[in-house]
C-alpha cells in the first residue's frame, strides 16, 4: 500500500532512499571546498532566491543545505490499480489515461473534476483551487500519475487536490526513490520554492558530491562494530532513501554520530581538565571540620551526603580544579554539604565564595550559615546590592586582607571591587540562572583557579546532564535528612475550594502556617496581578482578622516591603503568606505544613516540585494542594497524576523532559549543546548511552586521538568550528 511517510527526524522514523547521482561534475577535491560554498552559487538558487533562503531558513551554504532534512517522504515508487484502492488505504499513486475533465457549480462552489481510468476502474480528481492552471495541463487521452490522499464519496474513489504528472516515458514514471518534502516557508513558496523545489536543489547539489568528498568521520573498526552505513550513504540516504530500511539505516547512523561527536568532545574537554588544570591543593582535614561535625552538626549526615563529601575531599586533594555539579532533590540537605567542604577549604588556608541568583536566596543561605556556624571562629558577611557602601568597604576591605573566611551574596561578588586575598573554593547555587560569563569571571579571582561547586535543587535528567553538563563530574543526593516526613499530595478541582480552604484553617487552628501560591505568567503581569489581589481579598474573607494575619509577597512589591511580610511570616507573626513563585525558592519555615497552588495547571512540573518542597521542612506531617479548573488537557492532568503519584525529583526531571522536551527545560537554552539536527535525548536514550560509553573509553585509551585508526575523527574534530560551549565552566 502507498503511503504519505511523515517522517519526523528527532522520533524513530520509518523511510529512505536511494538516489544515483551524476559524479562530480567540478573538478573540485577537498568537501570542504564544495560545502563552504556560498548558496547562491548552486544551480537553480541564484541572488535574488538565495537571499529568501537565507533569511527564511538560514540556508548560506551547500553545507547548511546539506544538513537541511526532510521531514516526511512520499512513495512514488509503485503504481496501484485502482480496483486495488480500499478505505485503509490512506495514500496512494494511480495511473491511467484522462477519460474527461469539467468544470461544475460557480461562485466559492465552483470546482474542476476530472476522470482518470485504468484496466480495473475509474477514480475521481477534483480541484478546488488553482483550476486554471491546473486545466492547462489536462490533456484528453494523455496518460497521467496522480498522487494524493485517498477518500470515498458513494462507495467510488476519488483524491482532492491530487498532484497530477504528464506520463511521456511509462519506464521513468515512477521514481525509484521516496520523494523527500522539506520545511519551508509562505514567502519561499510564493517564489517558487516549495518543499518539492528545495529538494530539485537538494538533487543538484549530491551530483557534485561523491564519496570521496563526504570524508568518512568516524574510524573503520567503529562502522563495523556498530553495523553503521558510511557518512556518504547516511546523508544521501536521508534525503533520497529507496526503502524504509535504507532510510533507518540512515537516521541511526546519523543520529549516532551526533551523538558520539558531542560526548567525545565533552569526554576530551573531562580528560584535559583532569590531566592539565591546576587546582589549590586541600591537603588536610582541620580543626574547624572536626569540631563542627562533632558539636554543631545539627543531624546525622544521611550516605549520599557522605558520599558527596568523600568525592570533594577526592577532587580538592588531588592538585586539580574541581569542576563539580552537585544536583540534590528539594530538602536533601546540600547547604550543610556546602559549608563542610567550606570548612576543609578555610582548615587549609583559603577564602569561599558562595554565589545565589536572589537578594531572598543569599539572604537565606547566610542566615542558614550563620546560625551552623555559630560559636566557631568564622567571620561570615553577606554581599548584594543592597549592602550599604559603608558596609561594602568593610566587606571588601576584611576579603582583600584575608579576615573574612566565607562571604555569600549575589552578582555583586563578581564586581571588579571584590578581590580576595585568596580564594580557594566557590560555590554558584541554582547555577541555571547565571551566564557562562558570570561564572568565569568568579574564577578569575585567584591566581589558580578555586575550586568550583555547583549546587541546583532542580534534578537533571540523566540523559540531559550527560549532555548539558557532560564536561563537569556530577554527584546525586537522593536521600532525605532522617525525621522529614514525606508530604501528601492531592489535586483537588476549584470546586471543592471551599473544603481546601476548611483543611487550611484546620492546621492554622492546630498552631501551623501555610502558603498560598498564585500563577505567573509573563505575557500578562496585569492579569495576574489582578487575579492576585483578588485572591488575596477571597482569603482574606475566609480568613478574617484580628483571629487571622496574612503576609503578601509578589514582585511588584519594593525588596524591602517583600523582605518584611516574609520575615513576619518565619517569625509567626502571620499565619499565611499569600504570593506568586517568589517564594519558590529561599524560605524555609519549619512551621508551615499547607502549600496550596492556585490554577496549578499553569505551572510546570518542575515548579510545582520546587514549590512543594517549601512544606515538610518539619517534624510535622505536610501537605501540598493542586487547585486546577475542572476543564484539563490531557498533558495538564499528566503534571497533575505525576505530582500526586511521586516527590522524587528525578522521576519527575524525566517526565518534565518527556512533556516539555529538553528545550523548556530550565538552564539548558544557554548550554547551545541541545541544538541537535536529528537526535533527541528523550527518544534516543539507548544511543546516548551507547554513544557515552564508546567515547568515554576511546579518550582513556587514545586521550590524544593519536592512532592512525582514530586519524578520521581526530581531523573532523579539527574541522569544527568554536570551542565547547560549556568548557568554558571550567
């Protein structure tokens, strides 16, 4: 049966082809040479159609062309008779000769139909636009191809807006690969350069390209381990495949080679840093870390923090800079990491920056600090925007003379004013939300460079910190402090608001405190301001004072009125703190017990995690509320079931990365590595894995890429332009 083969690159596709081309008709050697090759220089493009490429699809090369792919094909490889033709048959190309054609209704009814009939039938063309033209090419008794979606009108087959072919060779009327259609664009198709267009140029750029100039990129030993066809055969088969397995054949190899070449590149960026980078050497375990830990550790450390804290030991007392992501789920107790290897740092001489994206973060983290600190002879100071000047040249003048052991604060720690008399270890907490820049500019604060840690209490997929953050060793806390008890999830419909609300008083009753948190959306901060303040009358209502107070934090409120209506809800002087996803991160109030999320269908998952992990900070049972309209999509329900279902933060990185794929996810648009043409990370799992191990052991073996057999990979690797985005953390 023919079929319209909708092949999405990116999923598993199902069709290929193979196309003969004329050899090279340039006398051109080198690939480079052919791909580097201005677009417009190609027959059929020329100035005035290779400016509407460029802009359009950014197409200003043979190369860009090149790796412009196809998504679907159609098959034109067979002929089917038209007694054949069945309501399962979704696609279709038959051949017969015009019996007769007319034109018939008027007005917006009007419509040309025409009758193509074979030795087994007659089927029905119709057309309702372009009849014009289209009645120029009809010729009585001429035999034609028409191609197009089968329907079924009184039993009797017909194709509306088929794509009809003047048949002159019967031998040449089918083609003997599936027709590639490419993306394309209103203004390219008004001049002429539809999909099928693109593809005639598609077609005269392989007939300058053989083997010889698609240079093979990956070694021989490689190919045929993993049965993988050539570069040659990939690419041309991808665009001109002549069956589904030569087209599967095709995306595999290329998807693999993707693949491959971002791990091999992140595995060499690894290896140099371990080998070549020279780090301050934590020789010693002190005075401070043990008194800490035996005096003031405020609980038993859990075997995941341990472990986190044996591998930093590892990595400061090797003489190398660490370069470590240290992603932990809500709650697993990363702050106490952070300062215990802190303490190792000042046990051996040296200074620690800790770096927060919100004034409210860092204020959080050295209030936290602080009071673990208490009684041991440390000098903590705090720096954002807001310190006063006076207190800034304090700060400044205490880190430049090496009297202050630990400062934390925001951007304001990488102004060219805050030098420090010797920095051993920075620490950049939720290191999403600053730039590359921002962070490199933290290192150069020290003659050798300080150790980094990088803490996020978003959980990365596996798959994405593979391939996002590939260059750094990772380390996971998935254990819970003891005593935390898990936190019950419902989702309720805002019907039963009334009987959420009745549970909220019921805890405030019991001496507890709850949040309530509203959307925000960033099209419209006049409507959710607005849907704010009327929520906050509605609660207010509910929860009328003098025997209820209640605090309201959202970002048009002054720093100061925010940082005041959160300071009276830690102290207890109100019992429930109305606001937007300001208070996401950088609260911690043991007391409360209730998150209540307002329309939480309008968040993400990863949000609603980060949100829920804002409760259960206690001894006390905790719960978190999703209030969602009764109308819900499906994938809105699948965030609800996924929340109510799990609180593991890493089971729901994944599903946030199956809903929203890798480029929502927060933190990885910056990266530049998730820019694949063709793999997905989220449908090719067993080729990552596959494409790591390979790559991780080839560098351990030929670090340099030295062995004649690795020669091909090693000269593409020159080839590529820019560095490794991502090298530049270290």
């Amino acid at each position: 049966m023919l079929g319209l083969l909708c092949l999405r690159i990116g999923q598993f596709a199902h069709l290929r082809i193979r196309f003969i081309f004329v050899s090279n008709s340039f006398a051109i050697t080198h690939l480079a040479s052919i791909l580097s090759q201005p677009i417009e220089y190609l027959k059929g493009v020329g100035p005035l159609r290779a400016d509407l490429l460029k802009k359009e699809l950014g197409l200003f090369t043979y190369q860009d062309l090149l790796y412009l792919f196809p998504y679907r094909h159609i098959d034109k490889t067979s002929i089917t008779k038209i007694e054949d033709l069945t309501t399962l048959t979704e696609y279709a190309q038959v051949q017969g000769r015009l019996w007769y054609f007319e034109n018939a209704g008027g007005g917006s009814a009007k419509r040309l139909t025409a009758y193509l009939k074979d030795d087994t039938g007659v089927i029905e063309l119709t057309w309702f636009k372009g009849m014009n033209w289209v009645e120029k090419m009809l010729k009585q008794d001429a035999v034609y191809n028409a191609f197009g979606k089968i329907g079924f009108f009184m039993d009797k087959p017909q194709i509306v807006h088929p794509e009809i072919e003047l048949v002159t060779d019967p031998k040449a009327a089918v083609k003997s690969y599936l027709e590639p259609i490419y993306p394309t664009t209103e203004k390219l198709r008004a001049k002429g350069l539809g999909g099928r267009q693109i593809s005639k140029l598609t077609a005269a750029l392989f007939s300058l390209l053989n083997e010889r100039e698609l240079e093979e990129n990956l070694p021989h030993y490689l190919l045929q381990k993993l049965k993988l066809v050539s570069r040659y055969e990939a690419l041309l088969n991808i665009h001109f495949p002549s069956s589904a397995q030569a087209y599967e054949q095709a995306v595999r190899r290329l998807k693999f080679e993707e693949l491959f070449i971002a791990q091999l590149r992140l595995a060499i960026v690894r290896i140099e840093r371990h080998r070549k980078s020279k780090g301050v050497v934590f020789s010693k375990v002190g005075e401070l870390f043990n008194a800490f830990y035996q005096n003031h550790l405020p609980f038993q450390l859990t075997g995941a923090q341990k472990r986190v804290l044996k591998e930093i030991r590892t990595d400061t007392g090797s003489g190398h800079q660490m370069n470590r992501l240290l992603q932990g789920d809500v709650g697993s107790g990363k702050t106490i990491v952070a300062l215990l290897a802190m303490l190792i740092a000042i046990d051996n001489g040296y200074q620690c920056c800790m770096m927060a994206p919100t004034e409210i973060l860092s204020q959080q983290h050295y209030a936290t600090i602080s009071r673990l600190a208490e009684g041991l002879p440390l000098q903590v100071k705090l720096l954002t925007g807001s310190t006063p000047a006076k207190n800034r040249r304090v700060i400044q003048k205490g880190l430049t003379e090496g009297l202050i052991q630990i400062v934390i604060g925001t951007h304001a720690l990488i102004e060219e004013t805050v030098q420090f008399k010797n920095l051993g270890l920075a620490i950049v907490d939720e290191q999403h939300r600053f730039g590359v820049e921002q962070r490199a500019k933290l290192w150069k604060k020290s003659s050798l460079p300080p150790h980094i840690l990088v803490m996020t209490a978003t959980p990365i997929p596996r798959t994405l910190a593979m391939t996002a953050y590939g260059d750094l060793d990772y380390s996971i806390m998935d254990e819970l402090p003891p005593g935390r008890q898990p936190i019950t999830t419902v989702h309720r419909f805002d019907t039963a608001r009334h009987k959420v609300l009745e549970f909220v008083k019921s805890e405030i009753d019991a001496g507890r405190q709850a949040y309530i948190v509203f959307p925000l959306i960033e099209e419209s901060a006049k409507l959710d301001y607005e849907n704010l303040m009327s929520g906050y009358e509605n609660i207010k209502a509910f929860f009328p004072e003098p025997k209820y107070w209640i605090s309201m934090v959202h970002g048009r409120q002054p720093w100061e009125l925010k940082e005041a209506n959160m300071q009276r809800f830690k102290n207890k002087d109100t019992q429930i703190l109305v606001g937007t996803t300001v208070i996401e991160v950088g609260v911690d109030v043991p007391n409360a017990t209730v998150m209540v999320i307002e329309s939480a269908e309008k968040f993400g998952l990863s949000q609603l995690h980060q949100l829920r992990g804002r409760v259960g900070r206690g001894a006390e049972k905790s719960y978190c509320i999703l209030i969602t309209s009764t109308e819900l999509g499906a994938e809105a329900r699948e965030r609800m079931k996924t929340m109510v279902q799990t609180a593991n933060g890493f089971e729901i990185a994944e599903k946030d990365l199956e809903l929203r794929g890798p480029g929502d996810i927060e933190g990885t648009r910056q990266s530049g590595v998730l820019n694949f043409r063709i793999a997905s990370i989220v449908h090719d799992k067993p080729i990552l894995d596959a494409a790591k191990k390979i790559a991780e052991e080839m560098v351990e073996n030929d670090p340099e890429l030295t062995n004649p057999e690795n020669n091909p990979l090693k000269q593409y690797l020159l080839s590529l332009k820019g560095k490794t985005p991502w090298s530049k953390i270290s």
